[in-house]
C-alpha cells in the first residue's frame, strides 16, 4: 500500500495499492521533488470516473509503467471533487495547451508547481494520434536531465499564458441591456426539435438553462420558451438517461436522443435535476414531471443518503470492471424473473430487444443488453400495471453488485441537494421533503460551518476537512435562503447572512467586483481564478448573484444587490460575448430586473394556523418570479427585527396583516386573504 491508503477520499482509496508511489497533495511531495530534483506526475480525477479506471488499470496498475513513473517523477494524485481548487488551476492550463479538458488530468510540474506538459488519458502504449506511458515517461525523463532550460522556458510560458486567464472576472464596462433576451433566442437556435435538449451529442441536461427559460418564459409573458422546457424535460424523464427502475439521472447522453448514458450518478445532477422538475410540474402541471422528480427524491433517500442524513457524492459508472453492467437488462433475465404478461409489457412499453436496444460505444456492435426508456409517457392505466413490475425489477437489481459509492460529504454539493428539497417541498406542498432538507442541513451547519463562520469543504468518518470554497459558501447560503422560505426559521435567514458575510470577508474582490473561487487566506497556486461559466451546476458567481439579490429584497439591505450587480459588470466582456453560457446569471439578472413583490405577512397567530397558512400558500402561488417573503409572529418578531430591520415598522399584533411591496414603493396593508388575493392580483 502507498501513502494514499491514509486518505479518506474513496478516490485516493482506489489507488492505495498500485504499484505506483503516490503521494496525496501537500508539502512533503514538493518536497522530496526538491531534494531529489524530479518533476512531478499530477493525476486528477475523481471515484465515478470511467476513463480514469481505464487508465489506472492500463497503467497505473502495471508494474513496468510504475516502474518507469517512480524513477521519473513524484507522483501526486488529487480527487478533483475534493480539491476543485488544484483541478480548476491544472484544467485551465491543460485547455491552454491542448485546447480541450477532461478527466483523468494529467499535468507534468516543476517541483515549484508550474506546469510544462497536459494531457487527459494517456494509454499504455502509443496509438495513432496519442502518446503512451511508455513512450511519454523516458522523453520526459530525457528532457528533464538534457533540456532542462526548456523544459523551465516552456513552463515560463505556461505561467504567462495563465496569468492572462486571470483577466477574467475584471472587465471594466457596463454589462448592455437585453442579454437576457439572447440568451433566450440563441438556447431557441440551438434546440433539438425532435429529441428536446440544447445541441446534438453529447447531450448534457444542464437543468440551469430550463431554468432560465422557465423564468423568462413567466417574466416575459412568452410562454413559447416554456414550451422549449417542457418537452425537453419529458425527453429526458422518458430515455434511458433516466433511470426507469430505481429513480434519478445519469450524468449525459452520449447520444442525441437521451437513450445512451455515460452511467455515473452524480448528487449535484440529482439537484439540478429536481430543481428543474419541480419547477416544470409547478408551471405545467405535468403529472410525468412530478413523478419524475419523486423518483429522484426516491433515489437520493435510498442510496446517496448518510445514516447521519448528509448526502454522498455519487455513484459510478462501472461495477464488475464494466460499465453501466448494473442498470442494463437482458431479455432472458426480465423473462426469467417477471410473468409472461408482465415481461411481455415491460417488453413492449420500455423498448427491450432480442439483440439489444444500443450499440456498444467501442465496437458498434449490438450485446443483448438493453436500456429500459419509454417512447411516449404511460397512461394511468398503464402506469398501475408498471408500477409493481419496476418494484420487481428494482428488488432483483439489488442483488448484483452495485457501483462504487462516493461516500464523501461535500459541503457544496449538499447545499444545493438541501436548497432544491425545500424548494421542492414548497412546490409539492409536502413537509416530509422539508424535514429532510432540515436533517441535511443540521449535519453541514454542525460539523462543516465554524465559529467564526467559515466553511469546511469534505466530511467524511466524522472528520471535517480542507477549507471551503467559493461553491461552498454560494450553495449552502443558497440552502439557507431556501430553508428560511420553506420553514420561516430566522436561524436559516440569520445563518444565509453569517455565511454571506464570511463570504464577502475572504472572497469578494474589492477592487473590480465578483468573488475569487479560493479564499484570501487559501492555499497559492498559480493565481486566483473566479468561474462564472455555467456548466454541469451553476457556477459560485452565478449562484452568488441570485443569493445577493434575494438576501437584499429579504433583508432590506441595497449592498447585498449591489454586490450582485458588481458580478455582471466585472464579468461583462464575456457575457456579453455568450450570454448563453451563463443562463443561471443570465436568470439572476431577469429576476433582479423583473417586477417582484417583497411580502411582509404578519400575525399574532401561530405560524401553523389556517389563516397565516393560507397567506402564505397565497403570496407563494399569486406572486412574480423572484419575489420574496418574510413571516412574522410574536415568537420570531424580535429575531427578524434584528436581521431585517425595515420589518420593525410592521408589528404582528393582529390575526393578519400583510404588506406587499414592489418597485420601491409598498401598498396599504391588508388585514384579509379576501383582500389579499385582490391586492395580488394587482401584478
């Protein structure tokens, strides 16, 4: 075993016994390629990585290839998901060099960090366009020893070329109006008519564009883009990137058509994905897209769910060396297991075929396995006869042996797992989901969160570790802000401020706006980046200016919206350039420009009394996307007071009054849900 059987991330775990002398990230590794003069060997990837098991057991896992790499290199392996820090900085560089990203990463340093070669897998031996280990190690070895001063040059050349990536996030023109408008149009030019989506393959979800749609679609009155949404989310709620049998999503479709999935689940899909049905079922009504989004709730509860009530990471792609080997079906096996008319039905309804329903990736070929996906949506009779043939499907499954869990915590990923249940369990009026979202919660806020406010980024064997970053900060203050309207607790709007307020202290850029990815007090790389690009999940920019446009209409407070605004502008340029890349901005933008109510309702009753029960339900249905509201009673008047101050001059002193602002101007109180329902109808 190497120095990784120490680790607890279950990806450093996996590598614990290669032949290979890995060392974890730190100061001892730069260390001993000081003292021994070797460059060092970065591998970056994380547990549910497909191609990076290839390349461990092509490579890592062989004995010459170990050999070659311990006599070249110190070789450090780092799981992205724990360091997204290492991977964001080294990922940077590699599309510097190579014009394309990926996992495994693999990036050649100096022993002070600065990086000379990149690269993603690499085989064993060469092949037709493509460098082998076996080739690679020995010109890198000869160049260390003869070239030396090339070898710095280039990674001179490197650090220039980095250093100017870090103009990102630092434009210094005003962000121009309707981006948010072609944002809209461009995801309109880029939408598959025939399968729903964004583009052909690989088809990525990206929950956060049918987000952003849905919201336009409601500000702008065009329901049209809504139209876009609907149909791709059924697309996906029928095709095998979604699991039929035991609930939740796939990472993408390696195909157009949402049959072929690249098989990892990943929790933060599984958010992003509920927020998106959620929302599609609140808009439409659509009875598959509730379904769909239980099916996931059913899945994180069963599997990516800690006894502590945390969530885990994900789940691989492969089990028994193959990939996707546990979700796929065989006719014989459905046959053996399943009556003849249920097997006949399964058969028909979810497409299985004698030979196969997908081509092999590698081969082309057809291997009898086959994806359960759905043509068109069930039937309500139809669906009573699926539902217990599914549950005998999903108890056999049980029996092979499952993927390998990533049972690490992480701070981020269960914000926005916590922040999408609440919401969830606004829309589908259901307290169970809001519980546990609150389980979750409790766990993060005790063990991740400090005295001092700062974050931790992984749990995991009840040890927190690695300091947080800006995702974690911007998700959990996000869960926080979902929380409080779910529950109205002052402690989920008081700690959404705490955490803001550690947020803007260590990762807030003074000088040209927006919010550095790594703390000021955080470990020093190559430079400090900031994301904005939206790609799997919202990035920490995009989510930090929807988190400061709702703290501010929460609390009263026009920094919290000005800090937001300073994110556009200090991103402008590349906005500007492609505002549909960034369409979870592109929502805060429109909601922050939209015309929202800020909604002060309160009582002298208890919170749970029909009457304030009512006026809640009623400001939650009645009221524009984006608005906001606050509940006040006896027991929370003096708490709310103190973090939103403006709600001093409302007293809960009788059954009900609420006051209902917009557009910097409030109307007269309403002392009735008569007059209520009236007064929001005025939208």
């Amino acid at each position: 075993m190497n120095r990784l059987s120490k680790e607890k991330s279950p990806y450093l775990l996996q590598h614990a016994g290669n032949p290979v002398d890995w060392y974890p990230w730190g100061d001892e590794a730069f260390e001993h390629a000081r003292k021994e003069d070797k460059p060092v060997f970065l591998s970056i990837g994380y547990a549910t990585c497909h191609w990076c098991h290839v390349m461990e057991h092509e490579s890592f896992e062989d004995d010459e290839v170990a050999r070659l790499m311990n006599e070249t290199f110190i070789n450090i392996k780092v799981d992205r998901e724990e360091r997204p820090d290492i991977d964001n900085t080294y990922m940077t560089v590699c599309q510097m060099l190579t014009g394309s990203g990926g996992w495994p990463l693999t990036v050649i340093l100096t022993p002070e960090k600065m990086p000379f070669y990149a690269a993603t897998y690499i085989p064993r031996e060469s092949a037709p366009g493509r460098i082998g280990m076996k080739q690679l190690v020995p010109a890198i070895q000869n160049a260390w020893k003869n070239d030396r001063k090339n070898v710095l040059d280039s990674a001179d050349k490197v650090r220039k070329g980095f250093e100017k990536t870090l103009i990102l996030g630092k434009s210094t023109s005003p962000l121009p109006d309707g981006l948010p408008a072609q944002s809209a149009e461009a995801l309109e030019r880029r939408f598959d008519q025939v399968h729903g989506g964004f583009g052909g393959a690989p088809k990525f979800p990206s929950p956060h564009n049918l987000l952003f749609l849905y919201g336009y679609s409601e500000i702008n009155k065009e329901r049209a883009y809504g139209e876009l949404c609907d149909r791709t989310l059924s697309s996906m709620a029928l095709g095998g990137i979604h699991d039929h049998v035991g609930g939740g999503f796939h990472r993408y479709s390696v195909d157009s058509q949402w049959l072929l999935p690249h098989f990892e689940k990943m929790l933060y899909d599984q958010a992003n994905m509920l927020l998106a049905y959620s929302q599609g079922w609140n808009l439409s009504g659509n009875d598959l897209f509730r379904d769909t989004a239980y099916g996931i709730i059913q899945y994180i509860e069963e599997c990516l769910t800690s006894p502590s009530g945390a969530f885990y990471s994900a789940e691989d792609a492969d089990s028994e060396g193959e990939e996707g080997k546990f979700y796929v079906w065989q006719i014989d096996e459905v046959r053996a297991i399943l009556e003849p008319y249920e097997a006949d039905f399964f058969e028909k309804h979810y497409n299985l075929d004698e030979t196969g329903n997908f081509a092999d990736e590698a081969t082309g070929e057809r291997t009898g396995a086959n994806i359960p996906h759905l043509k068109r949506p069930l039937t309500p009779e139809e669906t009573k006869i699926a539902e217990p043939i599914l549950k005998k499907l999903h108890q056999l499954r049980k029996e092979r042996m499952r993927p390998l869990l990533d049972d690490k915590i992480l701070t981020d990923w269960n914000g926005l797992m916590i922040g999408a249940l609440a919401n969830a369990g606004v829309i589908f009026e259901d307290e169970e989901l809001i519980k546990r979202a609150e389980r979750a919660y409790a766990v993060i806020e005790t063990q991740a969160v400090t005295s001092d406010n700062r974050l931790w980024h992984r749990l995991k064997d009840g040890e927190a570790s690695i300091s947080g970053m800006a995702d974690d900060y911007a998700f959990m203050i996000f869960a926080s802000i979902e929380l409080w309207l779910a529950t109205f607790k002052p402690l989920y709007l008081k700690t959404a401020l705490d955490l803001q307020a550690a947020f803007d202290q260590h990762f807030f850029d003074e000088e040209t706006g927006g919010y550095f990815f790594t703390p000021d007090d955080g470990e020093s790389l190559l430079g400090r980046q900031k994301e904005l690009y939206d790609g799997a999940a919202p990035s920490s920019n995009s989510m930090a200016a929807y988190n400061g446009f709702r703290l501010s209409r929460l609390t009263g407070n026009p920094d919290f919206e000005a800090r937001a605004r300073s994110i556009f502008d200090a991103f402008s340029e590349p906005i500007t350039d492609a505002p549909a890349g960034y369409t979870f901005a592109m929502h805060a933008l429109q909601l922050m420009n939209a015309n929202s109510f800020e909604i002060v309702i309160c009582s002298s009753e208890n919170p749970d009394s029909e009457i304030v029960r009512e006026a809640i339900k009623l400001s939650r249905k009645m009221s524009p996307p984006g608005s906001s509201i606050l509940l006040k009673t006896p027991k929370t008047e003096q708490e709310l007071n103190s973090i939103s101050e403006f709600t001093s001059h409302y007293p809960a002193d009788r059954e009900l009054a609420v006051y209902v602002c917009s557009g910097f101007s409030c109307k007269k109180p309403v002392y009735t849900i008569e007059d209520l329902t009236l007064l929001l109808k005025e939208k």
